[in-house]
C-alpha cells in the first residue's frame, strides 16, 4: 500500500493523531531521567510500550536523538523498529532540504529500503525550492513512502519569509502548497503533504482546497492550539489534517496508562 493508504487505514483504527517523541531535557527531567543516551533510550522504551500500536502515527523529533550522536541514532533506530512492528506508522522529523545527490542521499537515508533509520515517511524543507526535492519524491515514489514539505509553520520568524509575495503576486506559503501539488501529481506512489501550524491566523494558512494530500498540523497542546481549532483552520481539508501533539502528552509521564488517557483526550 501507499503511505497515504497506509495512514487511512491506520486512521480509521486509531483516529488522526500524530503524537511527537520529543526526548527533550525537559521531558526527561520530569520522567526523572538522566539526560544521556541510557536516559533516551528508557524514554524511547516507555514510549514505544505506551503507543506502539495503539496509535496511529508517531513522530519522533530526530534532533533529540542526534545530539547524541551515534548513541542516540542507535535508540532511534531502536524507537522506529519497535513501532513500525507493531504497525504504528512512524515520520521523522528530520526536516532536510537540499540538492541533487545530497537531496537524494537524505531520501535514502529516512525512506531507503535496507536504512537502519528508514521510515514511513519523512518532513522536509523547500527553502532551495520544491523541484529541488525531486529526489525524495522518488525515494517516496520507490518505497510507497511520504514526504511532507513545510509550507506555513508556526515561529513567528517564519512569518517575514513565508509570507513574501513573489513574482507571480502568492506568498511564499502559498507558492509551496501549489509546487507540492504538482510534484505530487508526477509521482503517483508517493505521498506528498504538507506542514501548517496549528497555532497560525487563518490569513497565513494557504488555500488546501485544491491539495489533495495529508496535512501535518503540529502545535496542538502546550503551543496552545487545540484539536478542533486544527481542524477549523484546515478549512475543507479537515479531513486530511493530522494534528501533532507532543509536549501536552508527554507531560503525563513516565506512567503508560497516564500517557495513554493523554493521548485519547486528543481525540480526532
């Protein structure tokens, strides 16, 4: 199956929840964990016994496994392998964008069969332009995977730059959400979405009328935004938009039962 068939199914058993594995110092402090690679990789166990299949997408935040360098990429690969088994889907949150061989090798990388640290899908940056993720289209397009693009994120600093008209009168936004479309159209296999916050102004959403793939909406939860603002601010794509919840869930932890009521208060 496509990832994208893989998340309706996945949906249909569990909902439309993303929740974040953020083995932030923060979380781990308050799980009364040491911040080391042996402290994430108890975190990552818990979390893998909370919502390994329970769930229906999980989004491991890599820069908090990757600031342990080699350790923590081994925890990682040991958080995606447990949840892909129990048939939780997983997106890295890895967020790369570059070009040519360099675009392709982190394709290769997140979506590659046969990568320790291989995925469901994938997020990315557009910053060199959408055509220049062409390859992890492709690698998406041969392992039935996803690539969602950050279009319009919540950080105020990203307001001055997404929402800059170009040439052609779109914001920047707008200009990323209609680029992704038609690659999307190009590879057939692949599942192409995009990134919107869930905590921006409807006037910095663009138009998802026309974009037929899914809609990551981190920023549910401690970032202020609640389920069914999301879901108001996808507009008529409500039915694509996968709210991303972290902080708010994690902090109920280190219990599983606690973590998991968290989880299902976030009902979508």
């Amino acid at each position: 199956m496509t990832f994208q068939e893989r998340l309706d199914a996945v949906a249909d058993d569990f909902g439309r929840l993303c929740v974040g594995a953020d083995p932030q110092p923060s979380v781990l402090d308050a799980w009364g964990l040491a911040d080391t690679p042996a402290g994430v990789r108890e975190f990552s166990e818990r979390f893998a016994d909370a919502f390994a299949g329970r769930v229906a997408l999980v989004k491991p935040q890599v820069a908090f496994f990757e600031r342990f360098g080699a350790a923590g990429f081994a925890v990682l690969e040991e958080l995606i392998a447990a949840l892909r088994a129990a048939g939780t889907l997983v997106l890295a949150d890895a967020k790369r964008g570059d070009i040519g061989s360099t675009m392709a090798g982190y394709a290769a990388a997140w979506l590659g069969p046969g990568s320790p640290v291989a995925c469901d899908a994938v997020t990315v940056s557009p910053y060199l332009g959408v055509g220049a993720l062409e390859p992890a289209a492709t690698a998406a397009d041969t392992a039935l995977g996803g690539v969602f693009v950050l279009a319009a994120t919540s950080n105020p600093q990203a307001l001055d730059v997404q929402q800059t008209p170009g040439v052609d009168g779109l914001t920047l936004a707008q200009k990323v959400a209609d680029d992704t479309a038609a690659l999307a159209d190009t590879y057939p296999r692949a599942t192409l979405g995009l990134v919107v916050g869930a905590t921006l102004d409807r006037l910095h959403v663009p138009s998802l009328g026309a974009f037929s793939g899914p809609i990551l909406m981190p920023g549910v939860g401690a970032q202020g935004a609640s389920i069914a603002g999301a879901l108001e601010l996808a507009g008529s794509a409500r039915n694509r938009a996968w709210p991303a919840v972290s902080r708010a869930i994690l902090r109920a932890g280190p219990d599983l039962e606690a973590l998991r009521r968290a989880a299902e208060s976030f009902t979508v």
